[in-house]
C-alpha cells in the first residue's frame, strides 16, 4: 500500500462517520446569521482560524479573536 493509498482510505474513513443531517444543520445556521463570532486558543485557535477563513471564502462576516484573554476586556465590534 501506498502513502497516498493509507491517505485516501483514512480521509475515506472519517468522510463515512460525518452525519449529513448534522451538517446540513450546522449549514443552515451559519446561512442564517448574518456575522459569526469565532474564539479559540492554542489548537482550538487555530482551528478558530482556519473556520474564519472559510467563512471569508464565501462572504460571511466574522468576528475572530487571536488572544482571547487580551481581548475580552474590549467591546467587539463588527
């Protein structure tokens, strides 16, 4: 078996456990609003980042915080 064999069949793997009606919720509430407030730190922030990015891909405003502890004392606007 090749590297990119053992990579397709695990992207393969986890594609199988995503819960479509799930991610259609997920995608109606993101179409919903009209700004999105996205907070991580450490990994979580920058998973945080990467979500923001997408939502920037397709033209949903978002409001991303880089250091939430710095941050949170100050009112956010967007």
């Amino acid at each position: 078996m090749t590297v990119i064999d053992q990579v397709l069949g695990e992207i393969n793997e986890v594609m199988g456990k995503v819960d479509e009606a799930q991610l259609s919720q997920a995608e109606a509430l993101i179409q919903k609003d009209k700004r999105i407030f996205v907070l991580g730190a450490g990994r979580s922030g920058l998973m945080a980042k990467g979500f923001a990015m997408r939502l920037m891909h397709i033209a949903i405003r978002y409001l991303r915080l880089a250091k939430p502890s710095r941050h949170l004392s100050k009112r956010a606007t967007f």
